[in-house]
C-alpha cells in the first residue's frame, strides 16, 4: 500500500511574465496539490489458482490560468478540483505445465470539476438587425442602407453552459480473457479475447449531462515458433470492433535470427490502428448567449456553435517496418542499433468549417482525415564496463518526418521534419562505484530544438544531471540515501509551450528496504 501526498507551484518561476528579462513569456498558474493512494494484494488461493487485486484513488486540486495582470480578465487564475479511481481483478491457473488461463477485469473513473465562468464573463459583440430605419436610429445604431439593416453592440451575459460549475467525467469498463500454451515442442501459442466499454459525460464538451458511449469487442492471437535453435518467428492478429469505425485487424510479424553467440539481428513488420475518441467522433460545444443590453432585445439567445464532430470520422492506421541488430561486447558490454521507417495514414486533424446555421460562419470547428506522413528514425546505444567500478552508457536517435501527401489548404498540419521532431538527440551517462558505499553517476542529455503542435518553437538544449548516492545498513534493513541534481547549469531550458522554464532543481532521496 503507498500513500502519496505531492504539491508543486509548476514550471514558470519569473511571475513577471519575462525571462532572462529579455523575452515575454505567457505566465500561468500550473501548481498543484495531490493526494495519492494505491493498493496491491496477491493470494494463492491453492497450488493452481491465483489471485491478483488492485485499487487506486487520485485526488486534488490543480491550477490554471493567467497571473494577475497579465491578460486582464482573458483567462483568469483558478483552481479546478480533479480526482480519479481504478480497481483492478486478475485471476490466473495453471492448467498444466505448459499451459495457463486468465481472466481480468478493469474499471476506472476520471472527473475534472471548474468553474469557466469568469473565463467568458460579460461579453460585446457587433449584431445585425432588420427593423424600421427609425427604431435603427433611435437605438443610436448605424442604419446600412444597401441591405436595408441595423447594425449595432449588444452586450450579453455568461452564456451556458459557462454559468455554472462544469463536470467532465470519463469511465472505462474492462475484460479480458487469454490462454497460453505449448502446441508441441517449437510452437508456442497464446489467444483470447475481451469486451471494453468507454462512457463520456460533458456538457462542454459533448453537448449536455448524459453519457455518450463508445463499445469495442476484440479477439487476438499470437504464435512464437522455434524451428532451428538460433531462429525465433514471431505471428500475431488482433480483431477489433467498435461502434464508431467497425471492424480492424492489427497484424505484426517479427523474426530474430542468431548470428553467432553473441550477434542477433531482427526484423518486424506490424500494422496498428488508432479509433477516434468520442470528443473527435461527436464533439459538441454549443454556446448560448442571453442578451442584457439594449432592453428590447434582454432575454434574446444567441446560440455560438464552437465545435461540431461529423461522426465521420476513420480510424489513424501506423504501418511499421523495423531492423534490428544486437552484439554482445566484452566485459558485459552491448552495442544495439535499429532503423524503423513508419507511415501514418489518415491522421485526424482539426479545422474550421461552415455548418450548423446559427453559428459565426468560418469559426466552427471539426475533425477530419487530412494528413498522410512518414517517419525515418536510427537509434543507436552502447553500454560498457569500463572497469570493475565504471560503466558508460551512450544513445543517440535521428527522426526525419515529412508529409507523404499534398496540405488540403493552410489549416493543415505542417510535419516539416526540422519542425515537429528533433532532428538529433544524444544521452551520456557514467556511473561509478567509489567505495564499497558510495555511488555517483554524471549523465548528460542534447535535445535538438522543435516546435510541437499546439506549443512553440523550442531551441536546442543541453542537459546536466548529477547523483550521489550513499548506501547503508540500519537495524538489518538496506537503505540509501541519494541527493540529485537535475540541470547543474541553470540553463533555464524550455518543454513544450516558452513558458516552461526547466531550472536547477535539487532534491534528496531517502529508500528503506524492509
């Protein structure tokens, strides 16, 4: 059982909205406070049956938002309450020496409760009218004689579903059967089967208080097959249903071949499939405006549709083909280099169209199948004992991403591959031991620089990390006791969006064994 309390106040440190006293940055509100419990049993129940079971709980508050004064009344400081659950049940016999049998069940429940309703507040915007030139000018609006309309500033209130407190809540309801056993003295075999069931619930989001539901039934299969002792294949399948896309199969095939006792290489080919979620398939923000001022229009809706999903939608399909080629070292030593080369087809994008009637033309937005890209990637890590005490370790990874298929029109993602992916990264790490109790390792970290979607364009970084640990023995219990520190040099280095800013951190760690 672990009980876990965490409270952080986020990544931004300069509140005043600059860094290095150069740049503007968006400061936000990003702490939190969390309180985390988790629990894990296992049973033998006799000498064929066992029994696993688990339970979680998460729970908080979590910020957001802009500080004062810096986007005034935009996106206001706020706090939203979060919490989540799980259970977990697994039961597995033993049919044999060489066969077994398990079921599992899985449930869990997320809920994100905020209060927007100081995001939207008290809103102006331009309408147009069609009533009597003189009614137009004894509101004091502009009379458009053309088309024969008045045009004028109405001010409206907090439109809903923004005028209450907003509960967001998902749920996931599992089971899964399989069964593995040896069909001979080269064939192994495992298959079985399972039942999902995903349920929605977001006014915001989904259009009202109800559950939306999402079904899936899959059967699956795989076959790992020894015919010659240095050679391995490797089948599998498995077949998908749900209610939003229909039927998908997912197969992969990989072979490992042993050179020599120290050289292995390997080769796989796969296809996996990524379902739209339910706020992509049936996504329906929908807000309505009650008019305040002028008093002949008060109590007056103005429906804005924000997002509407088409229920279209196909699923994104990954075709993967990689090689792999592994040698043992001396001196417990490993060199391990792969080259993969990925395509993704029908990747589901967001984008702006005209619908719904009511809404601003131009300003809804949906999902659709837009994008087709392909993703080279090397990857390269050696390890090595350099001495009784010293081991090294070294990685280095190249991506390439670029689009397979013409953009649809200037809403379309950009997958320039010297934007959405770094082009080369690099880890270093050297540990050693120094005496019998003390420990240290040094490691560094080259990122190059990226621009994410939905984030900003990052610049390259490099990292430091150091750890020193001391181990001990109390009372007939193993313990260390660590300090690390994570980027030694204060490079003030940024993730994802400019404003999170990774500084120096420090902190020590204790570990009791019992």
């Amino acid at each position: 059982m672990t009980l876990q309390l965490r409270g952080d106040r986020g990544y931004t440190r300069d509140y005043d909205g600059r860094f290095e006293n150069k740049i503007d940055v968006h400061t936000r509100t990003d702490n939190k406070r969390i309180g985390n419990l988790s629990f894990r049993g296992d049973y033998r129940i006799n000498a064929s049956d066992e029994l696993q079971l688990q339970f979680g709980y998460s729970g908080g508050s979590r910020g957001t938002g802009d500080y004062p004064g810096k986007f005034t009344n935009a996106n206001p400081r706020r706090d939203k309450d979060v919490e989540s659950l799980f259970a977990l049940a697994r039961w597995q016999r033993d049919l044999g020496a060489d066969s077994q049998f398990s079921l599992r069940l899985y449930h869990n429940r997320d809920r994100l409760s905020e209060d927007l309703s100081q995001l939207v507040g008290t809103t102006q915007a331009p309408l147009t009218l069609k009533i009597p030139e003189a009614n137009c000018q004894f509101l004091g609006w502009a009379w458009l004689k053309e088309t024969k309309t008045c045009k004028g500033v109405i001010t409206a209130g907090v439109p809903t579903p923004f005028d209450r407190p907003l509960d967001h809540v998902a749920e996931r309801s599992d089971v899964e059967a399989q069964h593995s056993f040896w069909a001979g003295e080269h064939l192994r075999l495992l298959w079985g089967g399972g039942l999902r069931l995903d349920r929605v619930s977001s006014t915001l989001y989904l259009g009202g208080d109800d559950f939306k539901s999402f079904h899936q039934q899959s059967l699956f299969a795989n076959a790992e097959w020894r015919p010659l002792d240095p050679l391995v294949f490797n089948f599998g399948a498995m077949v998908e249903h749900n209610n939003f896309v229909g039927s998908n199969t997912s197969p992969r095939a990989g072979v490992n071949y042993r050179l020599t006792p120290a050289q292995t290489i390997r080769a796989t080919v796969s296809r996996a499939w990524r379902n739209p979620v339910l706020y992509e398939q049936q996504g329906n923000s929908r807000w309505v405006y009650s008019v305040i001022d002028p008093q002949f229009l008060a109590g007056r809706t103005l429906p804005l549709q924000y997002l509407y999903g088409q229920n279209n939608l196909r699923p994104e399909r990954i075709d993967s083909r990689e090689l792999g080629y592994l040698i043992q070292l001396p001196r417990g030593g490993s060199l391990d280099l792969k080259w993969s080369y990925d395509t993704l087809s029908d990747l589901i994008e967001m984008y702006q169209f005209d619908c719904c009637g009511t809404a601003i033309p131009g300003t809804v937005r949906t999902f659709g199948n837009r994008s087709e890209v392909g993703v080279h990637s090397f990857e390269a890590q050696w390890q090595q004992q350099l001495d009784d005490f010293t081991r090294i370790h070294f990685g280095w990874s190249s991506t390439k991403i670029a689009r397979r298929t013409p953009a649809l029109d200037r809403q379309s993602e950009d997958y320039s591959y010297d934007r959405t992916a770094s082009r080369h990264g690099q880890n270093l790490l050297l540990a050693r031991q120094l005496t019998p109790f003390w420990r240290a390792s040094i490691g560094v970290y080259r990122v190059g620089s990226i621009e994410a979607f939905g984030g900003r364009s990052l610049d390259a970084y490099t990292r430091w990390d150091v750890r020193v640990a001391r181990q001990f023995k109390w009372d007939g219990t193993d313990g260390e006791l660590a300090l690390i520190v994570q980027n030694l040099e204060d490079s003030q280095y940024r993730e994802f969006y400019v404003e999170n800013l990774w500084g120096r951190r420090a902190f020590v760690n204790l570990r009791l064994a019992y």
